[in-house]
C-alpha cells in the first residue's frame, strides 16, 4: 500500500467521524436513571397524567373523549403509529420506545421527553453537584420548556392529533398556564441543589 492510500482511507476515516459526531443524537436513558439522583422529582412524577399517558390509548380508557374525536373507544391505540409519537418517550430515536414489550419504559411522556435525551448531559449533572449554566447543559442536548414553549408544543401543538382546539376550546394550550399545572408532571422544588441522592 502506497502513502495515497494510507491518507485516502485516514481522510476518509476522518471524515466519517466528523460527520458521525455531528449526526449523532445524544440517545435516551429512560426515566429510573435520572431517578437515581432526581427522587423528588420522579416520586411525583411517576403519579401525573403525563407518566400515565400511555394508559389512555388502550381500549376502554377516556370513552367519552374518543368518541367526541370519532375514535373506537374500544380499539387499542396503543399500536398506532398515528398515537404513540405523543404518548411515550423518545418514539423512534436512540434508547426511545419501539414498543410496549420491548421498551415498557419509555411507555408514557418521561423526563427526557421534556428535558431532552439524557445520554450526553448526564454528565454534565453527575460533575456539577451545585449546579450548572444552561449554555452548558443546551449544547449536550437538555431542553427547558420553561424557556423555549417548542418543547411542549412537539406535542401540545396537535399536529396529527385527534384532540385538538378546534374540536373543543378545552384543548387550547395555553403555555404559561399550563406551566403553572406543575401536579401534570411533577412538583418543582424551590432553589437550587435541592435534589437527594
Ligand atoms: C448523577 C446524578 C444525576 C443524574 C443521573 C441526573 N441528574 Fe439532573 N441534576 C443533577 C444535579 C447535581 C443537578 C444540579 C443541582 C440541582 O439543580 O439540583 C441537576 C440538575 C437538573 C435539572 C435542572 C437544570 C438547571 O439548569 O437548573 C434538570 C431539569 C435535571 N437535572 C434533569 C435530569 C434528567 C431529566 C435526568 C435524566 C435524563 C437527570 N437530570 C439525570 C444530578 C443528576
Ligand atoms: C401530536 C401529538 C399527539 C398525537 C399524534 C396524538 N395525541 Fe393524544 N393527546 C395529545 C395531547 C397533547 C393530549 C392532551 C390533551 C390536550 O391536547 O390538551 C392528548 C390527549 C389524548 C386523550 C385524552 C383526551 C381527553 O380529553 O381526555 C386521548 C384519549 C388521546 N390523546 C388519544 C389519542 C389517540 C387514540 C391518538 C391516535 C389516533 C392520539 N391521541 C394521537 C397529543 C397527541
Ligand atoms: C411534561 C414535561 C416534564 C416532564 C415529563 C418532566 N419535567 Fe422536569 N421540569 C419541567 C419543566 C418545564 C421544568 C422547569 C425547568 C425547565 O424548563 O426545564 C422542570 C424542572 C425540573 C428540574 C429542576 C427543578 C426542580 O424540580 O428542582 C428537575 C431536577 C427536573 N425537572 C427533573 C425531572 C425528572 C427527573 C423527570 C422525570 C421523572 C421530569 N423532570 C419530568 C417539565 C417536565
Ligand atoms: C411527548 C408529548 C408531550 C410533551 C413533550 C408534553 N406533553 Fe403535556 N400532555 C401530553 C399528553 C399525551 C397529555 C394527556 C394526558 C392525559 O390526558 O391524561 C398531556 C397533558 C398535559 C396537561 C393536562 C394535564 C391534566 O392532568 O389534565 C398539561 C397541563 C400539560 N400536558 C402541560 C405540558 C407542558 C407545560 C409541557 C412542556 C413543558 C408538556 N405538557 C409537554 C403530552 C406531552
């Protein structure tokens, strides 16, 4: 093998890298790693509508609310394409929910669908005891709904979904109040570096 050769495959091998760097997504942890450090937070989560928002797509569940948006309310939803998206964690992507026995889960709206996929900025917690700047947690993918309303509305927008505004005024999503809804996903505790190991 001449030295072209050898710079060709290291070029290439170069560029491989980079653009996989570039690509690559941070992939999800799932709910009970955060829980390790965040018990608070997961204790009142595990018991908020988001957590059990799977649920609501079996058959028999929210009768009235299916019916009002011409769904079978005896159908199981809880394999259609059209539904899971909004109903469980990171559908699709690295580490997110495939399915219900291969991923029981990611079944329902978890952490990283709101704080973003946990894979990269994990570390970032686990080093900071005391906390951290944001412009450190953003570049390794964490989200803030509180900041940025896109976060919520990846689902909350409705784009797909059978429930929505113009079905009945109830499904207007009104950010800041529903921000203020803290018992839908969990409780905030006051202050920094409130959290228990
Ligand atoms: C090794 C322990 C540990 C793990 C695992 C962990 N965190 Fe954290 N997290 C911390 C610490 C420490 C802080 C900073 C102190 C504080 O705000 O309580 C923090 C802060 C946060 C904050 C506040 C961020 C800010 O800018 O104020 C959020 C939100 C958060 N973590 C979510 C998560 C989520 C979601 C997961 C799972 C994907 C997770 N954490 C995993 C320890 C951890
Ligand atoms: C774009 C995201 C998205 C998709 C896709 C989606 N949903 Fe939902 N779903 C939501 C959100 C957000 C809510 C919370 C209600 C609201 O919008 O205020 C919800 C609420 C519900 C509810 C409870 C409504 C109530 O009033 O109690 C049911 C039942 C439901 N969805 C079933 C389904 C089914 C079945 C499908 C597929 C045919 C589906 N969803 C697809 C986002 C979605
Ligand atoms: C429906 C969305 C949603 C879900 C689900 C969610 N959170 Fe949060 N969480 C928020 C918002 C909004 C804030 C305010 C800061 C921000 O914008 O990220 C927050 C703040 C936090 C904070 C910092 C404030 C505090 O409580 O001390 C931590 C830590 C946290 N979340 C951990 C978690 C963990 C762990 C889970 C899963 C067990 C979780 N969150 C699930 C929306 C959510
Ligand atoms: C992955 C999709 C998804 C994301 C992201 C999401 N939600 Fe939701 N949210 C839902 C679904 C599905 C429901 C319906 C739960 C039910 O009816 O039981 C819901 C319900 C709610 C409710 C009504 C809860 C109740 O008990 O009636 C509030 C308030 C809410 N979400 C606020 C937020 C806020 C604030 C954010 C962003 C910080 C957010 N959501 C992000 C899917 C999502």
């Amino acid at each position: 093998m001449n030295r072209w050769h050898l710079l060709n495959i290291s070029l290439s091998l170069l560029f491989l890298l980079i653009s996989q760097s570039l690509l690559a997504q941070p992939k999800f942890i799932g709910n009970e790693k955060c829980a390790s450090c965040h018990k608070v937070d997961f204790a009142s989560w595990e018991v908020s509508s988001h957590a059990k928002a799977f649920n609501i797509l079996k058959p028999g569940k929210r009768k009235a609310a299916k019916k009002l948006a011409d769904l079978d309310p005896n159908k199981d939803y809880t394999r259609d394409k059209k539904c899971i998206k909004c109903h469980v964690t990171g559908y699709k992507k690295k580490g997110g929910f495939k399915s219900i026995e291969k991923t029981p889960k990611m079944a329902g709206v978890g952490c990283e669908s709101c704080h973003g996929p946990g894979g990269e900025y994990k570390d970032l917690h686990e080093d900071n005891p005391y906390g951290f700047e944001k412009s450190a947690a953003e570049p390794l993918g964490q989200l803030y709904g509180e900041d940025d309303e896109a976060v919520c509305k990846a689902c909350h927008g409705h784009e797909g979904a059978p429930h929505h505004e113009g079905l009945d005024q109830k499904y207007q999503f009104n950010w800041q109040a529903a921000l203020k809804q803290q018992e839908s996903y969990h409780i905030k505790k006051s202050g920094k570096s409130q959290f228990s190991f």
